[in-house]
C-alpha cells in the first residue's frame, strides 16, 4: 500500500464535506512522518553499505572465477596434449620410440593422464563452486539495490506527504492582529514583558510553532538603529551563535523561515525580511551593503519586520 494512502489526512466520507485538520492533529502527523522519514533514511544508509560490500564481494568473485576458468582451461590443454601424445605413440614416429614398452612408455602415458584427468576433475569442481559464488554475489548485490531503491521511492512518498502537511499548516497561519478592511494595518504600541506589538508577538509564536528553531529569538532592543527592533516590531531567529556562520542544516532552515514570512506577509503584517545580506518586501530578494560581519549581515539569522 502507498505511504500517501496510508497518511492522508480528512479523507472525505460519502456525503459529507473533508473535515478540516487541527493544528495539533497536523503537528503530530509531521512528528511521526518525521520519524518514519530519518527511520527510513537509516534503512537505506545501512542498506546502501551493504550494497557496497555486496559489489565488492562480487567483483571478487568474478576475479576468482576469471582465475578459475584460465587454469582449468590450461590443465585442460595440458590433458590434451598428453592424450595426443598417446595416441601418437601408437602410431609410430617419435613419440613411439620415447615411450617404448621397453621404456614402460604405456604405464607412465596412463600414469600422466590419470593424474592429468584428475586435477582437472578438481579443477572442474572449483571452476563449479566459484560459479556458484559468483551467481550468488551477483543476486545478493541486485537484491540489496532494489531493497533500497523501495527505500528511496518510500522516503520520497512519505516527504511529499510531510510537504502536504506543511502545506496544510501554512493555510492554518494566524492572522496578525490589528488589520483593517482595506488590507492595511493599525499601528500598534509594544506591550507586555516582551515590550513588542501584539502583531510581533502572534508572528514570533506563529514561527515558533512552525519551525523548530535551534537556538534563540531576539526581539526588542533599545538601541536606535533605525530599525524596527526598538518599536518591538521586529524579531531575529538565530540560526547560530557566537557570530558564526550557521551549518548547512541551519541555513537551510533560514532560508525555510524567510520564504514561509514571504508567503505569509499579507496574512501576518510582515513588512520585510532580511536573510543572508537580502532584503525582501515581498516583490523578491534584493542584495543590501555589506556591512562588514556574519550577524550585521544577518548571514546568522533571519530578520523579520513587521508593520
């Protein structure tokens, strides 16, 4: 059965409308599909090694079968030639005359050809085995690449069902308070122990809930910079510290929070956003001055502005 089958959410009923999944019904599909995911990420490191020594061991297989078949088809000449030679006793010529009956010529031909015969019996037995080892390296090296090619196919269905939830949790993004009829918004003062607009606050936890964010949130600062931050209208979701650059996990989840901001500014009140020394209003990314670091850059951390 199909993963997609298996994990989709609302599934309508006759004569009934979908239902409309909770938020924490959503979240808890994502933790587990987020499980099964790195669960069958594991299943097919594990599997793609063991493809590895799979192959080897038939590269090394077909090595000794190679090996195998030049030494039996030597010994084979080698049986051959001794049978000609026998034959060519009993017809006269030289061979006669070196292996004469008063030269015991007959009792050592038939000495030579038994034990010629019998290495290649054993030759004959090896090449055998070594056939089948091969055979069998071969099955387990193409039996291993399709278990984890069904691995990588059930990866991709369960991640693009991960990418419908998130798609399903988007649609669920609140709406920032304090937004008139005519899309615009009020100006609001910043309040609580936080010291930021309601609006900030709804867009921070919003994020929060969305994403699992490694390190801290700064929001309000008192130094006038002329930004947002002393307004409480803005917030900093730090992907590193220290004024270090962020692993590429982190700069991956970045860019994740700065798109997820873009495609909701209308519903939340984002006015900006700057990540990795861009600014966007909403009608794409523009480069900004370098302002001469890693944090003043905002190559750490995502800024979100608010209205």
């Amino acid at each position: 059965m199909s993963l997609i089958a298996t994990f989709t959410l609302g599934a309508p009923t006759a004569g009934s409308a979908e239902p409309k999944p909770t938020e924490a019904k959503l979240r808890a599909e994502l933790a587990k599909l987020g499980k099964k995911v790195d669960s069958l990420i594991e299943a097919y490191a594990a599997k793609r090694e063991s493809l590895k020594k799979a192959q080897k061991a038939e590269a090394v297989a077909k090595q000794n079968l190679a090996r195998a078949e030049d030494l039996y088809a030597r010994a084979e000449k080698q049986v051959d030639s001794i049978v000609q030679l026998r034959y060519q006793s009993s017809t006269g010529g030289l061979p006669a005359l070196l292996f004469a009956d008063d030269m015991g010529g007959a009792a050592v031909m038939e000495q030579l050809t038994a034990q010629q015969s019998a290495h290649l019996q054993g030759f004959a037995e090896s090449l055998e085995r070594r056939k089948r080892a091969t055979e069998t390296a071969a099955k387990l090296t193409d039996d291993i690449g399709k278990e984890a090619r069904e691995m990588q196919t059930q990866r991709d269905e369960v991640e693009d069902v991960i990418k419908d939830i998130k798609n399903k949790l988007d649609q669920l993004a609140p709406v920032g308070s304090g937004r008139r009829a005519d899309g615009s918004w009020a100006p609001q003062l910043p309040t609580g122990a936080d010291n930021i607009t309601d609006r900030t606050r709804i867009m921070r936890e919003a994020v929060k809930r969305r994403f699992d964010l490694p390190y801290s949130v700064g929001c309000y600062r008192s130094a006038n910079d002329g930004g947002e931050h002393p307004l409480g209208r803005a917030c900093d979701f730090m992907m590193s510290t220290g004024g270090t650059m962020p692993s590429a996990a982190n700069l991956r989840l970045g860019d994740e929070i700065a798109a997820w901001a873009i495609k909701n500014k209308a519903k939340l009140g984002v006015k900006y956003v700057i990540w990795r020394q861009r600014i966007n209003h909403g009608s794409g990314w523009r480069t900004m001055s370098n302002r001469g670091g890693i944090t003043a850059n905002h190559y750490d951390h995502p800024h979100i502005s608010m209205y």
